[in-house]
C-alpha cells in the first residue's frame, strides 16, 4: 500500500515520478497544482493485500501510514452496498502528523477572502472518489475494481465531481499518461480567487467556476458568462463549487428538515445510516451544509468504516459520543453505536447495476438505475421517513427513519413543506425546489444569528473611548443570561414567522461547539477592530506634541509597539487603510529622529 514519498517541495516532473526537463520556475514547482489538490491517489483491489495504493501523483508529496490506510479503505464501497459500475462520493479524513510545511501566500489570502465554511482545512484531507467496479474475465478475481481519488484541503465537493466525471472514465482506460497530462493541465490553472470566475481547461472542456467570496450576498448567482467568446469548445458552467442540489439530497427526510436543523446547529452526535457511499456522503454533506453563512464547527464524516483508525475512538461506551456527523453504510453500525441518541436510516439497499451520471450543462447530481428515465426523482414523490423513538431501534433489522429522542423546540414550516412536496410530485425544476429549501434554512439561520450579532455588538466599546496613547479598551464578556433578557425586544420573532422554545434552543446552543466557535470567531474579529480604530487614533494625533517631555524608555516603547501593530496590519490581520499605515511609518521615523544617536542605530541596524 506504500507510495513513493520524499520531501518538500516538489520537483517539476515530466513522467511520473520521473524529473521534468521543462521549464518551470524553481522556486514554487507545483504551486497552482497545489492550490487546488494536494495530490491524486489510485487505489485498487490486490486479492493478497485487499485496497492498495497503487499511485500518488506527484510521487513524492508525502503521506503518512495512517493516511495510506485510511484513504485505502475510504476509497471502497463496503461490501454491503453492492456497488456494480460507476460510483462517485466523498470521504474527510484526520490529518496526521501536524502540518507539513508553510502554507503559500496566496492560501492565507484565499482564507481571508472566502466565507468561513469554505476555508482550507488546517487538520483535515477531502477525498473525492470516483469508484468502478465492472465485470471483468482476465482479472482473476472477475472484476475490475478501481478508484481515482482526489485529495484536497477544499471542501470543492460540486467542482470535483464535475472534475473526476470528466477524467476518471479517461484515465480507466488510459491509465497513466492520461493522468499525468490532466495534473499538467491543473497545474496551469489560475488560483482560487474568492470572488473571482474561473475558466479551468482540462481534458478538451473549460469548467467555469465562481470561486465564492466573504463580499457575496447570500442566495446571490454572481457567475456570469465571461470570456466565452474566446473559449473553444464553450465552457461547462458549473452553478456552484460546493453547493450540492439540497432538495434531491434531503428528499427522503423533508418533513425533519427543521429538527435536523436544530441537531445540527446543537452539533449533536448523529449516525446516518445509507445503502451506499453516495448517500451516505451526499446526505452528510447535505446536513451539514443546513448552517450556512455559520461555519459548521464539529467533525463531520461523509463515509466512515470499521477499519478507520478513530472507529475505537467513536464506538466507545465509556463516554459520551463526540460531537460528529457520521455516515456509514455497514448495518454493523446499528448494534456498535446503539447507544448514540441520534441515528438516521435512509434507503433502502441499491440494486446492483446502479450508476451516477451528471445532467450535461446543469452540473446536477442524480442517482438512476441503468436503463431508467433519468429524472431528478425516480419513481414518483419521495417517501418520507418517519421519526421513531431509540426504543424501536432493532440490531441489524431497521427501517428508514429517524431514531431520537429530540423534541424540537421550533414548530414546523408546514407551508414550505406542502410547496417542496407539491413541487415533487408535479416534477418542477429541481434549481427551484433546491433554492426554496436553501432560502428557508438561510432565513432561519440568519433570524437566529441576528439577535446574537446585535447583541455581541452592544458589548463593543465606543469609539470616543479610545485614545491614542493608552491601551485600548477591551471587548466586554458575552452574558448569557443578559443576551436571553433581551430577546423579548430584539428576538428571532422579529424576522422569523415559526413558534416555538427560542429561548430553550438558545440555552442548549450556547452549550454546542457551534456558539464557542462563532463567539471566538467574533471576538478575534473585534479585538482587530479595536486595534485597527486604536492605530487610526494615534495617526490622527499629533505625534510631537506627545513626545515633548517623554523620556527615551517611552519613545522607544511607542516605537516599539507602532511596529508591531504595522507588522499585525501589514499581515492583513487588521481592517486599515493604506493612508494610515503610511502615518505610522511617518511617526515611527518622526520617534526614532528624535532619540541619541547611539538608540537609532539599534533601533535602525544598518
């Protein structure tokens, strides 16, 4: 299972794992490959050695043993899920080991500039596969079995697949040097640019993506068709790089939609339970995605196995299941995590002979038998599965449901959910039924957030109490009870039409990973402010004046402390205008003039 690896950086190559004789600039080789994907994998099934690595292009980028392992046995449909033909999910993956080298420049700028869920992953890997398994006589075993496998920091699930839709059936055929021309061709694409539309040109077609930005407008579509007058062939318009079709995703638990909602925004231990890696992966991804604009902050798995190395770690009985999102597809799962409190079962088992397949042009997934109509819902309205109590949940023997003891504290959206399932049954255009569901899971996350938001900008100090030479004021601590007392004046009620126990769903979420990390995430963000607004204070006074009659110590104090702050917004941690920045260098010239010779050479070493 072991792959090549050396060290970092990489080496510009020509042949796999053979030196380049091209050109390329020395001193970053494979840096716009490695904005995109850490590297590309191909796992295949050996009758000695089970799942092996066969190939990790560029050979030499490095991955542990646990990481080998992992992606090995994440690359695979359990043997449960019957997977015959194409099969295309995801994986995330704990990274090992800590970080392995600096991060580029231009990755800290990508993750000032995007939205918070769209941000590298600092700990963990995606894996997008693409498995196929086919009937196959020279192979002593009787089938063909083999995954490509994408590895990236970014959650591009949309872009991705569209991306292995296009090489994986390629490079089944052509093997190697197909994959090594398409990882040249990734290799000239430009950065992800948040904010910016991209044409990506790999195998004869030009993807074109909007890389999404902080600036963006919720449910807005700022993809527009540029520079298609140059391309040749037209580009295939991807409608988002993450986003999947939400309504298809969600269609068997429509009517839980809001108390999967409040789990997830609980960041509660849920188990969904599906009849292969597709589902598994796309209905956590789906759930998961429930939160937006708010980052989602627990673990999360799109497909999880046995032969994972935090299987011990999460099907212990000695303590409370972690807050995670686990999808798996083995019913072995059912009797090991009985004692979890949410578990969701979906689906039944796929027949063999079940393939995925990708709308031309609309960049929609959707799932079809072979030989069947190839409609966004196969088969009529989606049956809904019903919400049962964990004392109904039998080993081995479960129905599609969802098994918890959660009482949701919001009463449900009937009206929205009449218009989804009307819209299911006279098969209206999925883009429309998707963009509802959204809108309302947005609005309802958003009327949650707001009082929050108003609430943490109360507790920031006022501007005319920050004056340029004392430390600046401190943000006030967040008081719960405060925060709830306020409610009455400045609720969810003022935005959101839905009843219910806002007050009781506040008090759980303020014990949920989700409120820690949006409060350490508001509090960094107003520290910098506060900063910023102290830096604006002192360039705006007169720097002379303050100097009359300060000692050395205190000269070089604020001499000090200005380059520091000039470092810190230099870095783009601080929210200043360039005019200000070259004020302070001004200033901090202006303090060092003034001192004896013998401190500006130490301040100033030549």
């Amino acid at each position: 299972m072991d792959a090549p690896s050396g060290a970092w950086p990489r080496r510009p190559r020509d042949r796999l794992g053979a030196p380049s004789s091209g050109v390329r600039a020395p001193a970053t080789p494979w840096a716009r490959f490695s904005a995109w994907l850490e590297c590309v994998c191909v796992v295949t099934f050996d009758l000695e050695l089970g799942q092996a690595l066969e190939l990790v292009y560029p050979s030499d980028f490095r991955l542990t043993d646990k990481e080998k392992s992992s992606i090995c046995y994440l690359s695979f449909p359990d043997s449960h899920s019957g997977c015959l033909g194409d099969t295309q999910f995801s994986f995330r993956i704990r990274q090992c080991g800590g970080r392995r080298s600096p991060r580029p420049t231009d990755d800290r700028h990508y993750d000032r500039e995007a939205p918070l869920s769209l941000q590298r992953e600092s700990a963990h890997y995606f894996g997008y596969v693409y498995f196929r398994q086919v009937k196959d006589s020279s192979v002593k075993r009787g089938y063909f079995q083999k995954s490509l496998v994408l590895v990236s920091r970014l959650p591009f699930t949309r872009l991705f697949q569209a991306l292995l839709s296009l090489i994986a059936p390629e490079y089944f055929d052509k093997l190697a040097p197909c994959l090594e021309a398409v990882c040249s061709e990734i290799d000239q694409w430009p950065a992800p640019v948040p904010g910016q539309t991209l044409n990506l040109p790999v195998m004869g077609v030009v993807l074109q993506v909007h890389v999404p930005s902080r600036m963006d407008k919720p449910e807005s579509s700022p993809l527009k068709q540029c520079g298609q007058e140059n391309l040749l062939p037209a580009p295939l318009v991807l409608a988002s790089v993450h986003e999947l079709d939400l309504c298809r995703c969600l269609q068997p638990v429509l009517s839980h939609v809001q108390t999967l909602w409040e789990l997830m925004l609980l960041g509660e231990p849920l188990v969904v339970l599906a009849p292969s890696p597709a589902v598994s992966s796309e209905m956590v991804l789906a759930l998961t995605s429930c939160l937006q604009p708010l980052k989602f902050c627990c673990d999360y798995r799109p497909y999880f196995t046995v032969h994972d190395s935090e299987f011990k770690e999460f099907a212990t009985r000695t303590q409370a299941p972690p807050n995670v999102v686990l999808g798996v597809t083995n019913p072995f799962f059912i009797k090991t995590l009985q004692h979890w409190p949410h578990i969701l079962r979906v689906g039944e088992p796929r027949m063999s002979g079940e393939t995925a397949w990708l709308r031309p042009g609309s960049g929609l997934w959707a799932w079809a038998p072979r030989g069947h109509q190839r409609f966004l819902f196969p088969g009529g309205l989606p049956k809904q599965v019903k919400l049962k109590k964990p004392s109904r949940l039998k080993t081995l023997d479960t129905k599609p449901g969802l098994y918890t003891a959660y009482t949701a504290h919001l009463c449900r959206d009937k009206a929205l959910l009449r218009r989804l399932l009307r819209g299911l049954q006279k098969k209206r255009p999925a883009g429309v039924l998707t963009a509802l569901l959204r809108r309302h899971l947005l609005e309802l996350t958003q009327s949650f957030i707001i009082p929050l938001e108003h609430y943490m900008a109360s507790l920031m100090p006022l501007r005319k109490s920050i004056t340029p030479w004392k430390t600046p004021p401190q943000v006030r601590p967040f008081h719960q009870e405060d925060f709830l007392c306020s409610l009455e004046q400045a609720g969810p009620q003022l935005t959101c039409i839905l009843k219910g126990d806002w007050l009781g769903l506040y008090r759980r979420f303020f014990k949920s990973p989700h409120f820690d990390g949006w409060y350490r995430q508001r509090r960094k963000e107003m520290a910098h402010q506060l900063e910023a607004l102290h830096l604006e204070a002192i360039c705006e006074a007169n720097i002379e004046t303050w100097m009359k009659g300060k000692s050395e110590v205190e000269v070089v104090d604020l001499v000090l402390k200005l380059r520091e702050k000039l470092v810190r917004a230099q870095g783009h941690q601080l929210p200043v205008a360039a005019e200000t920045l070259q004020q302070a260098r001004l200033y901090i010239e202006t303090a060092i003039g003034s001192l004896p010779t013998d401190l500006q050479a130490v301040l100033c070493p030549p």
